[in-house]
C-alpha cells in the first residue's frame, strides 16, 4: 500500500493546498486517483458543511474566489457529481495532473504511486480577451 501526497500547485510550482492519504493501491488509474482526490475532499467539506468549498472543481451554483468556491448557502456536496465534474474538466484541460515529474495527459493512464506518491493538481486559468 502507497501514501500519496495531493497537492495544488499554481502554474508557477507554488504549493496552494496539501493533504496526504495512506494505504492507497501501489497502482491506480489516473482516473481513479483524480476521483479519491475528490471523495476525499468532498468528505472533509461535508464533516462540517459551509459556504465555502476548497476544491478542484466548482460545485453547482457556487461562485470562484481567492481560495475556493463560494456557494450560496452551506450544504453538503455529492461526491461523484463533483468527480464526474472533474473528469470532464480534466479533458477540457481545466487543470493539470502531474506524478512525479511527469504530465498524465490521459486518464486511463496506470500510475504507480511506490514510484511516484506525489501528485500535484494545477488549475488552469483562461486567458481574457485571448
């Protein structure tokens, strides 16, 4: 079993967020491992419901700002709605998976986590007027 370190970087490598979880398989699908960051972080958020998510990905109704998401009332998230959501922005190139120190561009891609057990997120923001 693997402890994997998540991590959210900006696009400069600066460390926005961490969190580690053990006993991990030693080898997971990229899909996989982008789906328990998200159970996890979903978890967290519903042990104490707010208005204020720290996640991946946008929840439903809910507004961006500096270090999160902004929902209009605390509630409890589903986490396969928001792991469904993002896969799909993953494959829009909403955000980048690196292992190690390497890309994953595919999500079917096997990933092994005693070699690599860092994986870092990194959140892709459109340019304006581009």
């Amino acid at each position: 079993m693997a402890l994997v370190t998540f991590r959210d970087e900006t696009a400069a490598g600066r460390t926005l967020e961490e969190f580690s979880l053990p006993d991990l398989p030693e080898r997971i699908s990229a899909r996989e491992l982008v789906r328990l960051r998200v159970r996890e972080e979903v978890a967290r958020h519903n042990a104490a419901p707010s208005a204020h998510f720290r996640g991946l990905v946008k929840p439903t109704d809910a507004e961006a700002e500096l270090n999160g998401y902004r929902m209009r009332t605390a509630r409890r998230l589903d986490w396969e709605k928001q792991a469904d959501a993002a896969e799909a922005a993953f494959t829009r190139n909403g955000f980048l998976l690196l292992v190690g120190d390497r890309q994953v561009d595919d999500l079917d891609t096997e990933i092994d986590l005693t070699t690599d057990p860092v994986v870092s997120f990194v959140k892709l923001v459109p340019l304006v007027g581009g």
